[in-house]
C-alpha cells in the first residue's frame, strides 16, 4: 500500500476523525473507503454514457402531451 500526505483544515480533520470513530473506524479507513467509491462513481458516469449511445435510437412512438407526461 501506498502513502500520500493532504493537507485540511485541522478543525475539519477533528470534526472527521470523531465522526470515524463514531462509526468504529479510523480516519485512514474512511478515506480508503472513500477513495475506492471515488475511482467507482467514474466508471458509472462511463457506463451511463454508453447506456444513452445505445437507447438514442429507441422512440416511445409517439410525443406525450405534458398531462400525460406528469401523471402520476
């Protein structure tokens, strides 16, 4: 595993770290649980691109009119 050092402010460090403990982890913990979401949700924004190339041709076959767009 690699290191790297941040800088925060430090009231912002304190205000996490006790939050972390609240929640039975470290603040080094977090944050790798963080990092890990990070590098996922940008794959999603991907995925969700090639989702909309392959549905741009899909038609509802008809336009619906703004009532029938907002029923419930």
């Amino acid at each position: 595993m690699k290191n790297i050092t941040l800088s925060a402010d430090e009231d912002l460090i304190e205000r996490v770290r006790l939050i972390a403990r609240e929640q039975g982890r470290t603040l080094n913990g977090a944050f790798r649980e963080w990092l890990a979401q990070f590098a996922r949700s940008s794959g999603d924004a991907q995925g969700f691109d090639a989702l909309m190339m392959r549905l741009q041709n899909v038609e509802a076959g008809r336009r619906f009119s703004r009532e029938e767009s907002n029923e419930r």
